[in-house]
C-alpha cells in the first residue's frame, strides 16, 4: 500500500481531498454523542439568553449553524459512508472530503471554541453536560486537524489512538 498524499485542489474549482484515515466508529459514536448533547444545552442556554450574544454557548451555537450552512452540501457522500459503517461490525472506516480549501481555517476555528466550550462546561456548577473524556477530545482534534493540515498540503494521518493525539498536553495534534 502507498503512503496517503498530501491534499490537492482537485478539478472540482479548486476544492480538496481530504482523507479521513481509520475514524474509529466506537470513539466516533460516543463523541458524536457527546457534542450533540453539549450542542443541545447550548442552544437551549441561548434561548434563554439571547442578549448574550458573546457568551461561549451563542459563539458555538452560531459557528455550528454557519459551518453547516456553508460545508453540508460537500459531506453528503462521506456522511452516507460513514452511516453504513457505523450501520456495520466495522470498527473503522476511511472518508474522503471534497471540500473548499476554506474548511481547513473554520475547523481550526471550531476546534478552539470547543476547547472554550470545554472551559466553559468544566466551571459551570449547573452544567447538565461535562467536559468530553479524553478520547473523545482527542478524536476531535484529530479529526478537525485533519482538514486544518490537509488544505496546507500535508499527507493524511491515521487515528493511531488517543495517546498519540493528546502528547504535549493535548496541544501538538501534528507535529509539523
């Protein structure tokens, strides 16, 4: 087997590949889960306090909403795979994301205010949803530094576990 390549534009005006290599289905599940459930009391602190709209929960809810708006029309193929394979015994599974170059600048954006988010739910005491386990932190960090390091043209990266990802503290997903 070749080693994956660094992400090109592609054909498709300028978009890139970006390869998911070995998404293990399990973490995938629960972390999936776990930002879902931290997504939800988010949005119902926002609707409780819609004059806040610098609060960490407006910030995270707004950028979810806008990162849809603007990258849901290029997952539709990986999310469909992704599905049959957590529909599957699979325990891994590899995407490949067309997307525009700009997905890698609003997933390091997104990363950082789910590392506030993270604050936020740890000094919150009325807080229904904890802070994510650390293998769930670390397989979104991987996950979204994928398409941070892939648009600048570095080679694709495996999940080789969440020891892997959180060395340095959690801060050096991919060593340059």
């Amino acid at each position: 087997m070749s080693e994956p390549k660094a992400s090109e534009p592609t054909g498709d005006a300028g978009l890139v590949d970006v390869r998911i290599v070995g998404l293990p289905l399990a973490i995938h599940r629960r972390a999936a889960e776990h930002y879902d459930e931290l997504l939800r009391e988010f949005a119902l602190l926002v609707g409780a306090e819609p004059d806040s709209l610098q609060s960490v929960p407006s910030r995270l809810v707004a950028l979810g909403e806008e990162l849809t708006g603007r990258f849901s029309g290029f997952t539709t193929e990986p999310e469909s795979a992704l599905d049959a394979a957590l529909a599957s015994d699979a325990e891994t599974v590899d995407l490949v994301y067309r997307m525009p170059p700009e997905v890698g600048e609003a997933s390091a954006k997104l990363d950082a205010l789910f590392d506030e988010a993270e604050e936020f739910c740890r000094t919150g005491a009325d807080r229904l949803t904890l802070a994510a386990a650390p293998d769930d932190l670390a397989y979104r960090r991987w996950f979204l530094w994928e398409f941070v390091d892939q648009v600048a043209g570095r080679a694709p990266r495996a999940w080789l576990g969440a020891d892997a990802v959180l060395r340095d503290g959690g801060r050096t997903v991919h060593p340059q």
